[in-house]
C-alpha cells in the first residue's frame, strides 16, 4: 500500500504564489540534490578556526561519520531548510 502525502493549505497556498522562475528553481534544485549518480565534487580551500574545526571533528566522530562527510550533509540540510521557507 502506498503512503497518501497530503499538503497544507498554507504550502498550496504558497505554491500558489510562487513564480515560473521560482518553481524551475525548485526542480532544478530537487533534481540536483535527489540525482541517482552522484555528481562530481570539486575541491575547495577554505579557512576554519582551529577550534571550531576541531570541535566539528569531535561532533562528527561521535556520528561515527568522516567530518567532510557531515560538513556536506549539513550543506545539504540547510538548501532544503532554505527552499523550504520560500
């Protein structure tokens, strides 16, 4: 049996007034983010206190995840945050 998803009128509501380019975003993004093959990463530099840097490794190895791996996910999260509350 499938699962029925329902949506509140606030979401349809906001739906509703969302333009064509914000609605092709959306998919793009959705799309992007929900890929079946991973896309290609690319490297980055980029400067972090020691400490925070060592208190993020601490989080992530009690995650039982490499700290790159978390830094990532959380990247992720928060575009889904950020679309969400458009």
């Amino acid at each position: 049996m499938r699962t029925v998803q329902t949506f509140s009128d606030d979401y349809l509501d906001q739906c509703r007034r969302m333009t064509s380019d914000q609605v092709i975003r959306f998919l793009e993004d959705f799309r992007t983010l929900q890929s079946s093959r991973p896309s290609r990463s690319k490297l980055i530099s980029l400067k972090v206190p020691e400490n925070l840097l060592a208190a993020f490794k601490a989080l992530a190895e009690l995650a039982g995840v490499p700290y790159q791996t978390l830094i990532k996910q959380l990247m992720r999260e928060r575009l889904t945050e950020s679309r969400d509350a458009e």
